[in-house]
C-alpha cells in the first residue's frame, strides 16, 4: 500500500465543486450514466460537472483510450512536397485527468505501462501516460456477477499508479493523497480539508467492512495459471469455446489490459498525399494472424480464443511477474455469444490434470 503522504476529506454535496475546479486544471475524464432505464455508464471527457456519476457498477468500455486513442497517426506524407512528417512526439496537450477509475482500471493501467516500457518502448502511449493524473475510487463489493476482482487481488489498489484514491465513508469521500501532484489536485480549496480522527477511524472500519463484502470466486491457486494453460493446452474445453465464438472481436475491445494495434496506410481522396495510422485491433478477428503466402497462425476460432486467456495468465505472469486480467468482467459482458473468463479459469483448474500436454 502506498503510504499516503496526506489524507483529506471532502463533503459528497460538494463533489460538484471539485469536479468544476479540476475540470480548469486538466481535461478531466470520468464516469457517466448512459441510460436511466438500464444503467451503464462510460467514461467521457467531463464538460457539465453534473454529469459524473461515482455510483457506478462499471463501465463498458475501459478508460484506456485517454492514453491509447483508438486511432493515432503515425506519419503524414505529401506526394507534390515529396516530404513526409513523422509523428513521433505526443503533441502537447493539457494535463489529462482520469476521475473516478476503480481499483481493477488502475491495475491495468500499470500493466500497460510495464509492457509498453518493454523492448521497444512506446513513447507516445508513455509521454501521455506521465501526463494523466489518476483519482481513483476503492470498491467496496463486485460491481456484478460477472467480477472477480478479488480472485485477481485488484479490489485492493496496488502499491502505485494513481495520484489520489477516494473511500465513500458515508456523507463524505476520504481522499489518500499518494503523489506530489495530488498536493496540486485538491490545491487549497477549502471544501477539501485535513481529516479529522473521527474521519480516519470511520475510513479504515469502513476498508475492514468492504473485505468482506467480496466473496472469492475462482477457487483456484491463481499462481498456477499458467501451469494450468500448458496442461490444458489441448484440452477439448478448447474446440466447446472456439465453436460458441462468433469472432466479433468485442472481448478484446472492451478489455482494459489489450494494446494490440493494426498498422495502414491511407491516401487522401486528392490522391496527393495521405497518412500512416495505427488502429486498435483484434486477436479474436480472423486476419490477426494472417500472414504472406496465405499462411494464417490461428486460423480456428479455438487457437484464437486460446491465445486470448494465455495472453492473460500466462505469458505476461511468466514476462512480467503480471496478469494480464484484473477480474473486471467486461469481456463476459460484452460476448454476445455468453463466453465467460470466469468460467474458463475455472474450467483450467478444474481440468488442469484432465489432459496433459502429449
Ligand atoms: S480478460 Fe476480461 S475480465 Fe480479464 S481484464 Fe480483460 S476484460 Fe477484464
Ligand atoms: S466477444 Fe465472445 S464471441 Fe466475440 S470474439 Fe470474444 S469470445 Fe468470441
């Protein structure tokens, strides 16, 4: 745990207050109500302080494009000029800050960082990254049925990666200032102010009361996933998930921890010049792997949905010490065809000395 260099407290009526300050201190991102008849929410850059909503379950989408746009170029070339113009530094812009982000996101977020820091770095997602200010909000149950953050060890924030981390504490948000710049983020507005002992006291019965509000469900030594993917990797479990899977991609869009992109080239409809960009893209979709020579490394729906779950538990823990899925279930929700990461990890377990590797 990060040893919080200040704590604060701020009144939930004046959450609004807050939200207007910060919103001239950055470009603030936070979460949203989509609908009032059925709740989902997404992140949204903020401009009615109104509008953000921290009573959320979850939302559809991760807050990852704030530091991984959906569609970035790359370079930009011009035919008549015969010159091209590399886009290899983040343009400048202002402080952005991600509002609200629940304790699985953040874990995410550092996985990001550490496989984007790897080999060769990528320093637009990188130079974005340093400039995103986290305020994030600790959890205090499963956001649904779906969720298995606690099995992953993300309902509890990690040790860095966030700036400030809020606690509902009843009519108020108790506020860990973990950074230099969260000094910056609460400044001296005077609705924020030192905690009392009252507030601390009430603020850790609180932790100690949300620990058992999460139920642990994957009943399985998560340590050994990857063991549990090289027993099974030729488990018929494989070919049940490839023939529901209709490869629509959706699980790997809606996953906070996938980066893979798509690099194209675009001319302008003048012809005379255009754009290299890079797009985010899909190991679920059927060209991912295609390669020249109409050679294609995971033809089958199975091999694809495979790779998928190893690329969550099993190769990043053996590269990075890391998992790769924070519990968050948004793949689950998302599948149209009703494949559940949940269920998958608990079928490796369960049939982990089923079918050995021949
Ligand atoms: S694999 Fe699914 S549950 Fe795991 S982090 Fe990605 S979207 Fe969330
Ligand atoms: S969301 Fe479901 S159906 Fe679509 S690619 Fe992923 S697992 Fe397959």
């Amino acid at each position: 745990m990060v040893e919080a260099m200040e704590y604060r407290v701020l009144l939930k009526k004046d959450i609004r207050v807050w939200v207007e300050w910060l919103m001239g201190k950055g470009e603030l991102h936070a979460p949203v109500a989509k609908s009032a008849s059925h709740p989902q929410y997404q992140f949204e850059k903020i401009s009615q302080p109104d509008t953000v909503c921290l009573d959320y379950a979850t939302t559809i989408l991760p807050p990852k494009q704030c530091v991984q746009p959906v569609r970035e170029t790359l370079i930009r070339f011009d035919r008549v000029a015969n010159q091209f113009t590399l886009s290899d530094q983040v343009p400048e812009r202002r402080l952005h800050i991600i509002f609200g982000i629940h304790t699985c996101d953040i874990h995410a977020f550092n996985f990001l960082n550490t496989v984007m820091r790897d080999g060769n770095a990528d320093t637009q997602f990188l130079a974005r990254s340093a400039n995103t200010a986290i305020i994030g909000l600790r959890c205090r149950q499963h956001c649904d049925d779906k969720s298995f953050c606690e099995s992953m060890g993300t309902n509890e924030p990690p040790d860095t990666g966030y700036d400030i981390l809020m606690t509902d504490i009843g009519d108020r948000y108790f506020l860990e200032l973990a950074t230099e710049r969260a000094a910056k983020l609460v400044d001296d507005l005077s609705c924020i102010p030192h905690t009392g002992d009252e507030d601390v006291v009430k603020w850790r019965q609180m932790l100690a009361d949300s620990k058992k509000n999460f139920d642990r469900r994957l009943s399985i030594n998560i340590e050994e996933l990857p063991a549990y993917c090289e027993a099974n990797y030729h488990s018929p479990m494989w070919d049940v998930i490839g023939k529901k899977c209709v490869a629509c991609g959706s699980c790997t869009l809606v996953c906070p921890t996938c980066y893979c992109f798509d690099i194209r080239d675009e001319l302008d409809m003048s012809l005379q010049g255009g754009e290299r960009y890079r797009v985010w893209d899909s190991c679920q979709l059927g060209e991912f792997a295609a390669v020249a020579g109409g050679v294609n490394f995971r033809r089958d729906r199975r091999d694809r949905q495979r790779h998928r779950v190893h690329r969550k538990v099993k190769y990043p823990k053996e590269r990075y010490n890391l998992f790769a899925c924070v519990g968050c279930g948004r793949c689950s929700r998302a599948c149209i065809a009703d494949i559940q990461m949940l269920d998958i990890l608990r079928q490796l377990g369960a049939k982990s000395h089923e079918f050995q590797r021949t």
